[in-house]
C-alpha cells in the first residue's frame, strides 16, 4: 500500500495559489494554504494588508504572537513602531501595503499557556511560502520593497544576504521574475530588542528616509 502524502510534506503554497482574483481571492485561497507544516500549530494564516496600489510594500520575515490572533500584519509594538517611524520619514502608512516572506507564526512554548516564543523560519519554509509573496508582488506592483530584517532579506534576496551590509541602500534586484528596487533594513522588532533603543530607531528612521527619498 502506497502512503499517500500530506501536501504540506511538498513543502510549496504552488497549489493553493489562485491565478486570478486580485488580493480578496489571494486572501481566501491563503486562508486554506497546507503549503507546510507551519499551518498546524499557527492559529490562522496572516496574510498581507494595505492599499492594493501602493508605492511601497513592507516585507518582514513572519507573523508575531499578536498578528497571529488578530489575523493582520504588523498589529503588535514591532508594527506600531513602524507605523511611527514610517511617518517621521514620510511615508503614510496607510499608504503602504505590508506583508511577511512567511504568512504562519512559528514559535516554541515551552507548555500550554506559556509565553510563545518567536522561532525564525528556515530557508525551505520560506521558499514554501514564495510563491504567496511573488503572487503579491504581481498585483500590487509596488515601485520600491522595503526589506525588514534579514529572513525577510534571505527570502527576497537569497540566503548570503546580510541585512548589515546593504541597509539604507536602493538594490535593484530581478525578484520572482519581476525587476525590483529594494531598500533594506532592519526588522523593527530589534529595535525594541536593542539595548540602546534610541540609537537602533534612529539607524531604523534614517534608512527609511532613504526609501522615502526614493519614492519622491
């Protein structure tokens, strides 16, 4: 007897991608996506939000422990934070259309109802999950890719990329097929992370000038 596969065991979002329908059927179709295992513990896929035409799109690596309740990107203090930041270098974050290289939360808890911890996703979740962010790109069209953080930046850019060498400055890069001008940075959740916070939101505002300067 032949066993027959699970299809998140094929490790690619490929079939549950729809090719028509804009972001409301790519929205739906993600809802259902068994792309990988991350589906299983995650309590709902969060998928990209914002305007449909926006100039810019916000890349980060995964939903946070907030964003997987809320089922919307970048709700917690890591999002509040750019949202702040975004308007001191600005850009109007209503303006903006923001989404994660992985649309699952992964994350370690060590029993139930502990504290979930945030897991970085590894290369092959991410090239799973490709084919959701390339759908994206595909409709929205953006003029320039804000990268946040370097899982972000290793899905877009591929896995000898290192946030440190290239932040605040304009890349142009071929990304799923589509040439693309690119702006990294780091994940505004360091910042919060960082030791002096000050200094690490000052690095965050000053890169994010540059992606304003680059939309003007």
């Amino acid at each position: 007897m032949v066993a027959i596969k699970a299809p998140e065991d094929a490790y690619t979002a490929e079939p549950f991608v729809p090719d028509r329908g804009g972001l409301p059927a790519l929205r739906r179709a993600a809802a259902e996506c068994r792309g990988c295992p991350l589906h299983r513990d995650a309590t709902q896929t969060v998928f990209g939000a914002g305007n449909k035409d926006a100039r810019v799109m916000l890349v980060g690596e995964q939903p946070g422990d907030q964003e997987d309740r809320q089922g919307k990107p970048f709700v917690g203090p890591a999002g509040r934070l750019l949202d702040r930041a975004l308007e001191e270098a600005g850009i109007d974050p209503s303006e903006a259309y923001v989404t994660n290289a992985v649309k699952h939360f992964k994350f370690t808890q060590a029993e139930p109802r502990k504290r979930r911890i945030h897991k970085a996703p590894n290369l092959r979740e991410m090239t799973a999950c490709g084919p959701w962010l390339a759908a994206e790109l595909a409709v929205v069209e953006p003029e320039l890719i804000v990268v946040l953080g370097a899982t972000a930046g290793k899905a877009l850019l591929g896995s000898s990329f290192r946030v440190t060498q290239v932040r605040g400055t304009v890349l142009q890069e071929e990304i799923h097929g589509r040439p693309e001008r690119l702006v990294p940075t780091v994940h505004p959740s360091s910042v919060l992370r960082a030791d002096d916070r000050e200094a690490a939101y000052r690095g965050l505002l000053s890169d994010l000038k540059v992606a304003a300067q680059a939309l003007s």
